[in-house]
C-alpha cells in the first residue's frame, strides 16, 4: 500500500546567482518559500516539476519538496528545506536579515 501523498513545492537554484528558488502559482520563481505553489496533487507534481526540469536557462537541481500550509503560504516540513529557505547561515544577510519567518 502506498503512502498518501504530501503536499509539495517545487525548489531549485537559480542559475545565475545560486539562490534557492520556488516555484510560484503563476509559473514564476521567487526567493521566498511562502509564495510558493502548494501543490497537492501528485499528477500535478510531476507536471510542474517537469516544467521546472525544462527551464534549464533559468534553474538547475529542480526538486520537489514536502511542505505545509501556513499562516502566510506553504510552510518547509523538514530541517533541509528550512534552512534553504532561510538562507546562508554563515552570518545573517539576504533572506535572514528579512523579517519574514519561514
């Protein structure tokens, strides 16, 4: 019997600058978790992931990762995808210095 499935994002890094990116409802990438898509059907999944796979002027590494609904958008499940949406954890800049919480 196979698990039900787990709402997703699809995630990659932008080619050029190397940030984490994801993908919005619109088919945009943005830099931030919370406006990405919510995708909850697997058949859906695997359509925009291939759409991502595709963009290879744009990004690399697209990927599907787990996610939840939040307060403000989609929510990271695991401790990988929260700290990608954070950003470096070096020092704080980029992502970190924002005041948006992941």
């Amino acid at each position: 019997m196979s698990r039900p499935f787990t709402p997703q994002v699809v995630t990659a890094n932008a080619l050029v600058a190397g940030d984490v990116v994801y993908l919005t409802p619109g088919g945009h990438w943005s830099r931030h978790h919370a406006e990405a898509e919510l995708i909850e059907d697997p058949d859906r999944a695997a359509a925009r992931l291939a759409e991502a796979a595709a963009q290879t002027g744009t990004v690399v590494g697209a990927y599907l990762a787990e996610a939840r609904p939040g307060p403000a958008g989609p929510m990271p499940v695991h401790f990988r995808e929260r700290c990608r949406a954070q950003g470096p954890s070096n020092y704080p800049h980029g992502k970190q210095a924002e005041t948006r919480d992941v």
